[in-house]
C-alpha cells in the first residue's frame, strides 16, 4: 500500500510572538495596565442565591463560580443585599465570631467566602482563622488575580498585613535586628516602625508609622529592592496611579435601594444597568452605543430567583416612592435581557453574572472616563 508522508505545518510566526509553542507551563494572558484608571465596574445581587442552593459544598461552589466571575472580568465592587424581608428582630443581628452562617445569614457566607478568595494566599493565614463557613474554601479554583503574587514576582505595589515586632523571620541577620529594635521607638523617639508581611522571605519595613498587627495594607515599594521598605497607599492606588486590577472590594447592603443610596463612591453611580427577563434585550441596546454615556461609576445588578421584582417587594423604601415590581426598571438608566429566547426557563443569577459582564465587557471597557 502507498504511504504518504504528513507535510510538516510551520508554526514559525507564532512561536516568534509567543516564545516556545511548546511550553504551555506559563500563562500567556497576564494582566498588563494600560495607564492610569479612575472609573469602577460594580455588580450588585442578593445573598438569597446561597440559600437556594442545598448543600455545604454547592453554598461554596456557588460563592467561587461568582468569585471567578468578578476576577476575569475585573469588577471592582460587588455589593451583596438582601431581596427578603428579615424576621422581626433579627434586622440588625451580627452572627456569633464562629457561627456557621450559610442558612442563617447566606448574604454574610457569601461575603465570608468572597473575602477569602480575593485575599492574596499569602496573607489568608493571618487574616482568616479557621472558620466554618472557610472549611472547603480552599478547594475553590484559585483567583490568580494581578495582587495575587508570587515571592520572585516584582510589582511596586502588594498586599501585606502587619506582624508583631518580635517575629520578623528568623532568617534575618541579628544585626538587622538590632538596628530594627533600635528604630522602632514608639513615643519616646524619633521613629516608630511597623512590620509587615508582602509575601516575601524577610518582613517589610514601614517607618513612621505605628499600625496594630493583623492590619491588611496595600504598600507602595520606594524602590525595587524590598529591604528599601514601603509607604501604605489607598486600596485605590493601583488602580488609579497605575491602572492595575487590585481586586474587588465587598460591601453588604439591607435592601435593593440602600445599594444606591449607600454608595461609597462621589456622586454615587451614574450608569446604571438593571436586569430581568422583562427587560430589553441586550444586543437591542448595544446596537447604539453612542448613545450609551460614558461613566465614571458603572453598576449592574441582578436579582435572585424570581427576579429583582421581588426584592423590591421586600423595599419599604422604594415602596414609599412608588416603586413597586411593575415599574422597578425606573431604578435604571437601562433595564435588560441579557439573553432573549433562552431554552431553559430559568437563568440562574450566577449565570446571569457571566452573561451579563461578558455582555457588558465592551461598554465597561470603552465608555469608562
């Protein structure tokens, strides 16, 4: 029988843009800022998700598909409320320091686990004792976000959090103890110092400044030799100095409104997207994008099971203004379908998530000022 030879397909062009074709150990899409950024991307949705889902494992599982959501797509705030009324005199109620929370309070679980993911690996040990709520979050895919590094990896900027004086790391020299003891004076000298763990071999030094341990910090390096030492800077300054992605922040919320009402940010958001099955499709409002503003504050927010009519059922707020779940997408600058025709007859909100900030990634990324 003939047998022909396979002609040999050059991957040359490739290879030159990427490196070695064949080495597929190192991730190739790295985060690169593209310059300062001031605007935010947030995405609001109800704690109520958790306790639809029946198990320990899928609470957790749940809490890390949004997770990654907010990682991929860089949001920047993701606010939890709540879209039921709560039981007469439990409105305000703090669940106990060890409590187990996800079918007593889903919004804090759901809190609880996002807060450990979005924490650097490195820092989870000082911040997060055992709990719980965290006894497989450590399953989880990992975020690998651009704050998540490694000890070989430079960046001007990381996380730490501050360690008592006394345990700055064994491996340091005992003369730097000594200098470091020296210097750290407290009120009856001239200097004081904190410490604090960056994720590398030997603490980091901030001077001047006396911060209580177990405090989270993001630092800014004087230079690119760590022992320099570094200044504590806003959460924001990565982002805003540099345009890197730090990270979302967590803020929990009583009621739909009180997402808008309570917003950290001046001015409060001023591009807004609701979403619900009732609302306009998507692709429909995108095929103008001129006539989408450009924003400095964008917020999507999504609602729970039966929709965000319910939550503004539960909104006494809203409810004194008039609003009620026929007329709830007056909230919003837009009110969408983030996809028309869908053949199952629910989106579940943690797809809807996906769906949404994939749909949206065009506007966030152009409109932002």
């Amino acid at each position: 029988m003939h047998k022909s030879k396979k002609r040999k397909v050059s991957h040359d062009s490739n290879t030159e843009m990427n490196g070695d074709a064949s080495e597929t150990s190192k991730p190739t899409a790295v985060f690169k800022p593209q310059g300062p950024r001031a605007h935010t991307l947030s995405i609001a949705l109800p704690g109520s998700i958790i306790a639809n889902a029946k198990s320990h494992d899928q609470k957790t599982y749940l809490a890390g598909y949004i997770a990654r959501a907010l990682a991929v797509f860089c949001v920047d705030e993701i606010v939890i409320f709540d879209d039921e009324p709560r039981a007469q005199g439990h409105e305000n109620k703090q669940p106990f320091e060890n409590e187990y929370t996800a079918f007593s309070d889903p919004s804090h679980f759901l809190a609880h686990v996002l807060s450990y993911l979005e924490t650097p690996p490195h820092l989870r040990r000082d911040l997060f004792p055992m709990h719980p709520n965290l006894r497989t979050a450590g399953t989880l895919p990992s975020l690998d976000m651009p704050h998540h590094l490694r000890a070989n990896e430079w960046c001007e900027y990381r996380e730490g959090v501050t360690i008592p004086g006394e345990n700055y790391g064994s491996e340091e020299s005992t003369s730097n103890k000594k200098k470091n003891k020296r210097s750290n004076k407290g009120e009856n000298g001239s200097e004081t110092l904190t410490l604090a763990n960056a994720g590398f071999s030997h603490p980091v030094r901030i001077s001047n400044l006396s911060i209580p341990p177990h405090t989270r910090l993001t630092l800014k390096f004087k230079t690119e030799n760590p022992s320099d030492g570094a200044d504590p800077v806003a959460p924001s300054a990565p982002r805003e100095e540099a345009g890197y992605y730090w990270g979302y922040s967590i803020r929990r919320c009583s009621s739909l409104s009180s997402v808008l009402t309570e917003c950290p940010f001046d001015g409060g958001y001023d591009l807004s997207f609701g979403t619900s099955e009732r609302g306009t499709p998507l692709a429909t409002v995108l095929q103008c994008p001129e006539e989408i503003p450009q924003y400095r504050h964008l917020l999507l927010v999504f609602g729970g099971v039966a929709g965000l009519e319910t939550a503004v059922k539960a909104d006494k707020e809203l409810a004194d203004k008039g609003i009620g779940p026929g007329n709830v997408g007056e909230l919003f600058d837009y009110w969408v379908n983030v996809l028309p025709g869908q053949g199952s007859r629910t989106i579940r909100t943690e797809e809807a998530v996906w769906l949404g900030l994939m749909g949206l990634r065009e506007v966030a990324v152009s409109k932002g000022r």
